[in-house]
C-alpha cells in the first residue's frame, strides 16, 4: 500500500492508503470522541458522535468509517460537528437508565464517594476506604457525628426497609484512621505559593487541606482560641468530643499548615495586609451571629442567641440559667441548646416552635433524644414580648398559631389563631432560629443584604482579586458539610488561580434514575439497619460524656454489606459519561420513553443490563470477527433493538466461552464483570501490567487493585492482541480468597499445630537432610508447579542440588521430551510473531479450548496470510476456519502415514537432509509400511508445498511420541532452522519452559514410580495437588518418611503432609516468567503479600537453611545468569527493563527468535530422528496445579465451558 497525505485541523500527517480518518488522527493524538470504534473490528459506524467536516463534502462524514483520501482537509472540531454530536449524545442518553454517580454520592454537597467507602469497608479493606474519604473530607470522624447526612435521605435502600448508615459508617471510619495512627496524605513538593486562610471552621480547614495537598505554603488565621468553628463552639462535647476534632485537625500543621490563633479579621489584621502578603487569599469567617426572635424584649438581660449559648458552654463561661429555660427553634442547633441546658443543671427546659413536629428541621433522633432527657415540646407557638423584672427577662408572651398553606419551602405556614395566647415563665430565653454571618469589620469585601460575602459564582472570587470568599461568609448558614464542600471547591480554583487560570467549579454532567418506586426492589431481601448503642437517658445527660458508641467492626460489616450499589460500577471506565461531562449535555433535554428491562444474571463473571446499552454492536463484534464464536446477537429492530445471547438463552448456557471481550469493548455499563471481591465497588483503581498465570500462552494483562484487594484482571491492550480467556481474566479470585492458609501448620501424630514460618521451615530442612544423610543420593523428591517464576523456580533447583537429588520436576509433565530427543532441546523453535508470516499453521491438539487466545492468534494468522490445518482428536472450534480438519484416529500411525507420504510425494530432500539429521534411512524404512491415508496425504501435500510451515501443539494433550514424528516431519522437510517454519509447543502452565530451562523437568509420574518403589524417602510438593487430582491416594504419600507442601490453600495434598508452608499468588510476587515461545516476561508486585511474605521470600528462607543462599531477586538474576548460558542476558535485561528471548547473552540481550539456524542441539549438530514404537497422539488433559484445579471445580460448578 501507498502513502497518502491528510491535513487534519492544519496538522499536515501521512498514512497508509486504505487508513479509515479516525485512525489517522487517533495515531496522532488528534482526539475525535468515539464510542462504536476498535481498531481490530470492521468500521461499524453505528453511534454517529466521530463526524467530521471534510473540504468539498457538504455532508458530515463519519470518521470512524471513512477511508482517507490523498490531499483531504479534515475539521474534527466545528461549530456543526459539535452541534452533530451534542444531538448524538442527547439521543443515547435519552434511553440509558441508570445513575451514573449513586443518588447519596449526588446528595452530598462535597460528592464524597459514599458508595465507594461503604463498599471498601464491606470488603474489609479500612485503610482504603479512609483514604478515599479523606480525598473529599478533612474530618471524617468528626463529621460523622454531627452531618445530617443528605445522602441518607437520598438513599435508595429506604425502599426496601431503612436508608444506609452512612453517617455512622463514615464516623466508624474516622475512628478507625484515629486509632490506627491518622492517615496523613501526600503532599506535592512545595510551589512556593502562599496561601492565608481567614477561619480554622469547615470550610477554611478543608480549603487549607486540599492547598497544602498541592503543596501550597498555607497560613490559617483564626478569631477563636482554638480550631474548629462551629464544630468546636457550636456543637456539644457529647455530640462531638474536642479531642477527636483536635486529633484530626492536627493533620494540617502535619501537612505544613500553620495556625494563628486569637487573631480576628478587620481588627487585629486586614484583608489588605493579607492580599499584600499572600499570593492568595481565602475567607471563610462563618456565620457567628444569632438571628433576633424579633419581639420586644429581645435585648433583655436573660436572653441568649442559641450560638453564644453554646459558645459559652464550650468555652466554660458562666451562663446564669435558674431552673426554667425556654429554648425557641426546631432545628439541630435549638436541639443542642435544649440538651446542653439539661447537662448543666437545669430543672425544665422548654422549646418552643411555630410549626408542628412533622415539620421540624432538626433530625428525628435529635428530637427523639431531646425527649427522652426530658426536654418539653411546645408546638404551634410564636413569641410576641419577652417580659421581665426590670432587670432581667422572666418570661416570654407567645401567639398560639395553626397551620396554613405551604409556604416557598414547602412547609404548611403558621398562622396566628385570633385571640389566644400563652406564657411561658423563664430564667433563660434561648434564641435558636437561625445564624447570621458579620462581617461588619471587612467593610472593603462587597456584601449583601444579608451581610454575606459577594462572589463569583463557582469561582469563589470576591471584588478583590486574589481574595476569595466561601462557606457561610458566603452562603449564609449552612450544614458542615456544606462548607467542607465549598473550601474543597474553592481550594481547586485558588489552585488554578496560584497556576495562571481560573476554572470554574461546576458539578459534572450524570444520567440520574428518577422514576424508580418500590416496586422495583421486590428482589431485594429485607436486612435491618444496624444501630449505635446509645446510653440510657438517664445516665447520658448527666454529662457531656458521648452519648453514642461507635460501630462495631462486625456492625459496620454488616451495615456496609446492605448497600445497594446504586451508582454504575463502569462511572470509571465508561466513555459515555465522560463525553456527557465533557460536552455539557442536558441529559434531560430530550424527553420520551425509555426502555426499563430486568436482566436476569445468569453469568457468574458477566454482568448484563440492556438499559445502559447504545447498540455499538462492539460486543456482538468483537465475539464473532474477533473470538469466532458469535454469542450474542441482536433482536429486533430500531429502538426495541437489544443485544441477547444466541437463541435468548441464558448466557452461560450458550456458546459464550466466558472470555469477557464483550466487557472489554463495551464503553458503557451495559456489559461489566463482577469483581473478584465480596462487594462490588466502582472505585478508581491502580493499574498493574502483569503476565497470565495460567497456561504458557503468557497473555499479557492489566491487575486493577485497590489496597491489598485484586479487583479485577483485564487484557493489557498495548501489547499484542489485547486478549484472555476466561482464566486470565476472571481466574483470580483465589487471590483474595479467605480460605487462603494464613500460618504454618505442622502435624505430628494426627495432631496439627500452627507454627510461625521460622519453625516450619527449619523442621522441614532439618527432616530432608536427616533422610538424605540416611538414605543418600535421590532419597527426596521436589514437585512443583511451573507456575512460579524463573528465580523462584532456579533456588527450588539449588535446593534439590543441595540435597543431592535429580528427582525435580513437575506433574505437569506428560513424559520425558520428545522434541529433545530430536533436536536437542526441549523448547518451541519459532516466535508467535512469526505465525503473521507463516504459508501454513497447523494446529494439533485441542488449542481452542485449552488455549484460546493462541487459536484466536491462529486464526488471524491464517485468515490473514496463510492456510490452516487442524488436527485434534474431537470436534474443536478450530474446524470452522480450517482449510483442512483431520480427526484421526489416537495412534501415531497417522503420523507415520503422513512422513511416508512425504516421502512419496517427493517433499524430502534425502540429500540435504542427510547432511543435517541422523536415521534418515530408518525414518524411511519406519513408515514404509504405514497405511496410506487420504487426509494424510493431503496434510502431506499442503505442508510440503508450502514453502513455510509452522506447526502449533498442544502440550496439554500431545505425547512424546507424537512430539518425535512432528519434530522428524519438520527437519526432513527443511521446515526448521529458519524463520516462519518450525514447532511451537504450547505449554500448559505459564512458566513451564523456564522451569525447563532451570532444570525442573523430570515428569511428575517417573517421581511417583520412585515412591511406590520405596526409593523417594521425603517430597517438597509446592504449588501441585496429585491427590487432589486423583492421580494418587494419600496411602502412596504415606510411604514416605516425611512430606511438606508449600501452597496457598489446604489442598488434600496439604492435608496428608507434615508440614505446610502457606504460598502467595502471583500477584504478590516479582520476578521473570518464560512463555511458550521462550519469550521472558515480567511478573510485576500487584499488591502486598497476604502471608506477610513473597513465594520468594519463603524459598529463599528455606534455600538458607539448605546453604542456598539467595538473598533478594537481583542476586538470583545475576546468579541465574552466570550459571545458565541461556539466560546469560537476563540480568542486564532486567536492568534494562525489556522483554527478551531464549537464549540470550550479555552481548544480545534480545535474545534468539529461532532456534537451530545453525544446526542442531547435539553434539555434531545433527537431528537425531527418531522411531517411536506405536503410540497414542494424544492424551487427556489433566490438571495437577492447586489454582487451577480450583478454578477448574468453579467453572464446572457454574456450567461455563
């Protein structure tokens, strides 16, 4: 193909001919939205959101779909393609239902992630939680104790009984991060940018939090003696102990901030003094003042504003109170005075409210325990005089009043009731309707009627510049959190002020759900709200000692557990959300029906909901061009149009192979996984590039973690296909499982005992060198999964050397190497890049199913460039796309028909081929007088014509023998040695070559003859599970003297052991793996070993009581190197930080992509051909591996192929 040239946005690019625009410009970092697009499927053009202007085309062009032309000038940002897409967004929202954000997440003024923190601490994960409060909170255990929690109210789960316990979850959290040593977040390194924050209350403490975090020099200057605010002075010690306040505030000067004290705004320093010296500043004085009752008499010595009493109170001043207090408001604050009166004495205290009780604003159990202290309600009253002695106020004069219609806020208004009055005799009048904010002194920052501070809308600005204003200086009173919110907010602005750009604060574009009603959470099982233990009446108001208990870890457990995840679990990886935001679209601009359908989930892994699906067509795409398997498909047509698996079964009842590329492609919610853990949480995750720790395909992934939590495996799209199978990515809930052993246990005379990991690991050396210094040479034995990485697989080597024996290997191994006994190696010849280049793949062995994503690289090869033949025992998917599919019979004579007819066919070139193999003549004198067989003819035909061949086998299944007659095909052939022709032997586990390659290759069952025959005195069996896999009874093991097993679960192999040492995943560990086609990989630390303590770290410990010692990962790589000639580039390569080949030197650390160019692994570098005696081709396919045998047992529980 030719290049052309294109100019996109006045950016002058080329490309190659047949290129569609998007590509084009997505290669060049030119963004264009897009939501139906992957560059491996077929143009679909199905969203309409990618057009694009092109000069001389007076119609939109979809730019997904439209090939490029040589001299095109394309606009991807005009005032029509931006209107195009505005509608284009509009339409595809007006028929997603969901919430893109949960209704409590909504409600919050500062958006804390509710959802998000619930659902880590359901999943026991604490510190993570904490974490993601204190992203949006400064003060989680003190607002715990005191929000009125509006997303409470907002929560959907008081439609099936009780609204979660949010408050009280963020309190248990609070107090978690206090006893556990206070989370202290990260601060950038310094700007030196300064910053005076006027007021230590909500609002100047959180906006001083989130400038430090941005490394911003930060002053406070606060009017009061101590921190706080009105969480200090206006809230009770009973509500909200000092200590924890002060503990969290703390957190600032650990940040940097500093604290002035006693220092008042207007008096004692000047907002101009402050702009001078600061690069910006930000006032946040509250609102101070009581609103008047607004009476005669108001000014009476004995009448107090609700603030000033409970400033008071706090501060320990004297408050002359008698025995009668008359409290008038019905809000949180006439609450605390009425409460706080009876703590200090009071013999009746009264509250007097205009409305009734339903329409008080104080929270219920406020009200409920204001009761219970024997606080008197007086409904229906309005004051009109406060009376008094000359002296002092005795009494308040009230109007009886009714109900009347609602006023603006909703409320039925009161309405005197002609004539009727009442008094009320009082020591102390206690105003508490309401605050003001007084900002007298700061004459210079304009102001309005109400005396708050003048900003710019979501920019916080006032007419000063560099001066900003927020919280209740600018609001008026408001609850806490509303003025965490808006420090929070004005901290962004400030920050971007401090960086050269203001940008305004705006809330973010959502899809919100608002026609949900009871009815649609039938399904959901009724579980009680758990609740506070709350000391008895009686005893609490005695004194200001906290009248409530935090949860419990078992009550915040299970109050977590009853959320109902509300808010979509794709908000962090949906592309429709993100082009709502970043549009600006009115999600409820166009208004019609909208479709609202109940997906039954049937799938243990696949999560299913037809409301959030667009009709991208990308899922059913990706299973058919893609996988090759067609799943799914769509019914219907126009707006009924929806995505089902094939015939409407269920889908794991259809063809799905559990792959999750659906969920891969999908840019909306509409097709997710269900998370590895115990409760779903759309959280932001940390992304960790890793290698598949299954099969030997060595599939390239993605682990998203959160703290020591794996979430979830997704493909790692830079690097190949992009692909896993169902192991790869859902097989990792093992990982988090709690069934995981935690501690050594050792068991003598039937009992067991656990032991720390010292213990355990000196017995069992100490037992392994008693039997070796008794019995000898190969007295023990090593088994081991290959699915360990190279240095951990090379000091099990060094410890089997030590205890001088050559019985180390694996049960993974079908038989002793027959590619070896050919070439002299027992290893694939070629790459898997390779298979792009290749005339002829032929496949052998069932490698659809065992290992799909090799078939899906296959497939593509074939289709692409070459021809395929698939040779397998039974009917494989591999068929559909074969030139030739050969079920034969299980015997190698196939095998041996096909070189006769090699022979015959005149595809040998007996010349050459003498000057590099041995046994040609017996070769030809071996299959002689094999049966002639049709399909092996034509397999002979097409693999000798073809001027290159690769064949693919399935270790899994194929024999040694089959190994040898393959390996003889492709040496008398000349179709090895040379780039594009050779065999590539899929391994069944991931590191099954390297471990090859360390030396750990003796197959499993020759091990197990020696201890039936009583030679084996003593097994280390890590990471495999014969009994369990019912290849053994445990009366074998019991032959021997003495049996460790170092594993992650408590397998039945474990079980008849003496000792077993707990293992970790892979996820917890470091280190290099070698794949199939002998490329090394890396393995890369996703979160914090569960055990305390990496694989590693275990063997080397283990190593050092064998005197192997190993001491970290650089020491085994560099030893590993100097000791292995294969891998003698591998430490540089580590150092380097790439992937390399099998063998490799320090002189090419890339390594070697094919084998035998110059000759083979033998002495006189000539093939050894080999004669099997008649044999199978294939064998079935067993598992020995723990971790895989469990996720084996779960797909088999589920019904999933």
């Amino acid at each position: 193909m030719g290049i052309i040239r294109v100019n996109i946005n006045n950016r002058e690019l080329t490309a190659q001919e047949g290129t569609t625009i998007l590509k084009i410009a997505l290669d060049n970092g030119i963004d264009i939205p897009n939501l139906c697009y992957d560059s491996r499927l077929k143009p679909y053009g199905a969203c309409g959101v990618c057009v694009v202007e092109i000069d001389g085309i007076p119609k939109l062009q979809r730019a997904c779909s439209t090939i490029a032309a040589d001299g095109m000038i394309i606009k991807t940002d005009t005032a029509r393609t931006l209107a195009a897409r505005k509608v284009a967004f509009e339409l595809l929202a007006s028929d997603h239902r969901g919430d893109c954000r949960p209704p409590c997440v909504n409600a919050c003024p500062a958006h804390t992630d509710c959802q998000g923190y619930v659902g880590l601490i359901a999943n026991g994960q604490y510190e993570e939680a904490i974490k993601l409060v204190k992203d949006v909170i400064a003060l989680p255990a003190s607002l715990g104790r005191v929000c009125p929690h509006p997303c409470e109210t907002a929560c959907r789960r008081q439609n099936v009984d009780d609204p979660i316990a949010i408050a009280e979850l963020k309190r248990f959290l609070g107090d978690v991060d206090i006893n556990n040593g206070v989370f202290v977040p990260a601060v950038k390194k310094s700007t030196g940018k300064k910053v005076a924050v006027v007021g230590a209350g909500p609002a100047g403490v959180s906006c001083a939090y989130f400038l430090a975090m941005e490394g911003h020099q930060v002053v406070i200057y606060e009017a009061m003696p101590h921190p706080g605010g009105m969480l200090r002075y206006g809230i009770p010690e009973y509500r909200l102990p000092k200590d924890i306040l002060d503990t969290e505030i703390d957190v600032l000067t650990k940040m940097g901030v500093e604290l002035k004290y006693n220092v008042k705004l207007g008096e004692d320093v000047s907002v101009a003094y402050l702009n001078k010296a600061y690069d910006a500043v930000f006032v946040a004085i509250g609102a101070w003042a009581s609103s008047s009752i607004g009476c005669t008499g108001q000014d009476m010595e004995g009448v107090l504003g609700g603030i000033d009493f409970l400033r008071k109170a706090t501060q320990s001043e004297p408050i002359y109170m008698g025995n009668k207090v008359i409290v008038i408001g019905g809000g949180n604050t006439a609450m605390d005075v009425a409460r706080t009166a009876v703590r200090l004495g009071a013999e009746s205290v009264q509250l007097l409210y205009r409305r009734t009780r339903d329409e008080m604003p104080a929270e219920e159990i406020e009200i409920e325990e204001a009761e219970e202290e024997g606080v008197q309600f007086n409904f229906l009253v309005a004051p009109i005089e406060i009376t008094g002695d000359g002296t002092r106020a005795n009494a308040i004069r009230c109007q009886k009043m009714k109900l009347g219609e609602p006023d603006a806020s909703g409320r039925r208004k009161p309405e005197p009731i002609e004539g009727e009055e009442i008094t009320f005799d009082a020591d102390l009048i206690v105003s508490a309707i309401g605050q003001k904010v007084d900002a007298s002194a700061i004459q210079e920052l304009t102001q309005t009627k109400k005396g708050t501070i003048v900003v710019n809308d979501g920019t916080f600005e006032t007419n000063i510049e560099g001066v900003f204003a927020g919280g209740e200086a600018a609001t008026g009173p408001k609850i806490a959190v509303e003025a965490v919110a808006q420090g929070k907010n004005a901290a962004k602005v400030i920050n971007g002020y401090l960086n050269g750009v203001i940008i305004p604060v705006a809330n973010p574009c959502f899809i919100i759900q608002e026609d949900l009603c009871k009815k649609d959470f039938d399904h959901v099982e009724k579980q009680n709200r758990e609740h506070p233990v709350v000391v008895v009446p009686d005893k609490r108001k005695l004194s200001f000692s906290p009248i409530a208990e935090t949860f419990s870890e078992e009550k915040a457990l299970k109050e977590a557990s009853r959320c109902l995840e509300c808010g979509c679990h794709d908000y962090f990886e949906c592309k429709l959300v993100n082009y709502i935001d970043k549009y600006k679209i009115d999600t409820k601009k166009i208004s019609g029906e909208k479709h609202k359908r109940r997906e039954e989930q049937t799938h243990p892994f696949i999560v299913r909901n037809a409301d959030k699906c667009i009709l991208c067509g990308q899922c059913i795409r990706a299973c058919e061009e893609f996988i090759g398997v067609g799943a799914i498909g769509l019914e219907k047509r126009g707006f009924d149009s929806k995505v089902i698996p094939e015939f409407n079964l269920p889908l794991n009842e259809s063809s799905c192979i559990s792959c999750g590329q659906c969920v891969d492609v999908c840019p909306t919610g509409a097709c997710m996984e269900n998370e590895a853990v115990k409760k779903q949480v759309p959280v932001d995750f940390e992304n960790v590039n890793s290698v598949c720790n299954y099969c030997g395909v060595g599939c390239n992934l993605v682990l998203q973690t959160k703290g020591d939590l794996v979430f979830k495996s997704v493909p790692d799209r830079s690097k190949e296909e992009g692909l896993l199978c169902v192991k790869g990515r859902f097989g990792i809930n093992y990982i988090n499982d709690e069934s995981r052993i935690k501690t050594p246990v050792v068991t003598r005379n039937g009992s067991s005992l656990e032991v720390t990991l010292k213990e355990a690991l000196t017995l069992t050396a100490k037992n392994l060198q008693l039997i070796k210094g008794q019995y000898g040479k190969d007295s023990v034995a090593i088994l081991a999964s290959p699915r360990f990485t190279n240095e951990e697989a090379f000091i099990m080597k060094k410890v089997a050397n030590s205890l001088d024996t050559s019985f180390v290997g694996s049960m993974a191994y079908n038989d002793v190497s027959g590619m070896e006994a050919v070439l002299g190696c027992n290893a694939s010849t070629n790459s898997y890049e390779e298979l792009n280049s290749t005339d002829l793949i032929v496949s052998v062995g069932n490698i659809d199913e065992n290992h799909p994503v090799m078939a899906v690289k296959i497939k593509y090869a074939a289709q692409n460039k070459g021809k395929l033949v698939s040779i397998a025992e039974s009917k494989t998917r591999m068929e559909e796309y074969a030139d030739l599919s050969i079920k034969p019979y299980n015997s190698t004579e196939f095998l041996k028909s096909f070189i006769k007819a090699l022979f015959d066919g005149g595809y040998v070139n007996e010349a050459e081929v003498s000057n590099k193999a041995k046994n040609l003549e017996n070769l030809k004198n071996y299959v002689k007088d094999a049966k002639d067989c049709g399909e092996a003819a034509k397999l002979a035909k097409m693999y000798g014509e073809a001027k290159k061949a690769i064949i693919v086998a399935d270790d899994d299944m194929v024999t040694s023998d089959a190994y040898k007659l393959l390996a003889d095909a492709a040496v008398i052939t000349g179709k090895i040695g040379k780039a594009h022709s050779g065999i590539i032997v899929v391994r069944s586990s991931s590191n099954a070559q390297g471990f090859i390659d360390m030396g750990i290759k003796v197959p499993g069952k020759e091990i197990l003859e020696q201890i039936k025959a009583g030679k084996i005195k003593a097994a280390v069996i890590i990471g495999e599970d014969p009994i369990g896999a019912d290849y053994i009874n445990a009366e074998i093991l019991k032959k021997l003297e003495f049996v460790a097993t170092f594993d992650m679960f408590m397998t039945n192999t474990a079980l008849a052991s003496n000792v077993v040492v707990p293992m970790g995943s892979f996820a917890e560990s470091e280190g290099t793996i070698t794949r199939s086609d002998r490329k090394i990989q890396k393995i890369t630390t996703a979160i914090a070993p569960v055990n305390g303590s990496t694989v590693f770290d275990n063997l080397s410990q283990f190593g050092k009581y064998l005197d192997v010692n190993i001491a970290s990962l650089s020491e085994a790589a560099e030893k590993l190197s100097a000791e292995i000639p294969e891998y003698a580039g591998l430490a540089v390569a580590e150092v380097e930080d790439k992937d390399i080949y099998v063998p490799n030197s320090t002189a090419n650390t890339y390594g070697v992509q094919v084998l035998y160019t110059d000759g083979f692994n033998k002495e006189d570098k000539k093939a050894v051909l080999s004669l099997p005696e008649n044999d199978k081709i294939f064998v079935d396919k067993k598992i020995y591996d723990s971790v895989q045998m469990k996720f084996n047992a779960y797909l088999k529980a589920n019904g999933l192929k």
